[in-house]
C-alpha cells in the first residue's frame, strides 16, 4: 500500500475542548484510519506550522483523500494536508525510466 504523510491544525474549539478534558487523540485517528482500510505508522504532534502529524498506508489516493474529507468535515482539524510518499526503492525505479525518457526529450531551443 502507498504511504501518505497526513498534517493538520486543530481548531481552537478543539484546542479549548483538549485542554478542558485532555486526552489521547491517537487512537481516534488510528480508528478511523484502520475503518478506511489503511494501517497508520506513527501519530505526532508538531512544534511548527502543523499540529498534528501522521504517517499511515492507504489502499490508494481515493481512501486517503476520504480520510482528510471526513476529518475535515467533523470541524475539529483546519488546515489538512495529504502529500503522498514514495519509497527509495520506488525513486531508484523512477530514475530508470527517467533515464529511458531523456532520451527523447528535448528542451526549448532559443
């Protein structure tokens, strides 16, 4: 399964809510990633732009843009962002056929 970077901000509803009755959102998320089909890696929170960080697998695009859409949609998470990830192995692939392609591409002439 392709794996995805997923980043987020909690809202400041959610941030009053978490401070008033703390508690462990990891397991929430690991839920609702596992229903979708996906099998999530690890779980932070950020000290930066974003407040929340996951890496998890999804059986493809669609499954992980239906996570974010549900997360975004329940109103406690701004700002969500999905960046699909590829593995070395993958890239060493990738160079491969990028070296097969240069060979008929050609740049603009001046």
């Amino acid at each position: 399964m392709p794996f995805y970077l997923w980043t987020g901000n909690y809202t400041r509803e959610a941030m009053k809510a978490m401070v008033k009755r703390p508690q462990n959102r990891e397991a929430v998320a690991r839920k609702s990633i596992e229903s979708a089909g996906g099998k999530m890696h690890h779980a932070f929170i950020a000290l930066g732009t974003s407040d929340i960080v996951v890496i998890a697998e999804f059986p493809d695009d669609a499954t992980a843009a239906a996570v974010t859409l549900a997360v975004g949609a329940a109103g406690a998470v701004t700002n969500a962002a999905t960046t699909k990830l590829m593995t070395f192995a993958d890239f060493a692939e990738a160079m491969k056929k990028a070296g097969k392609i240069a060979a008929t591409y050609k740049p603009p002439q001046s």
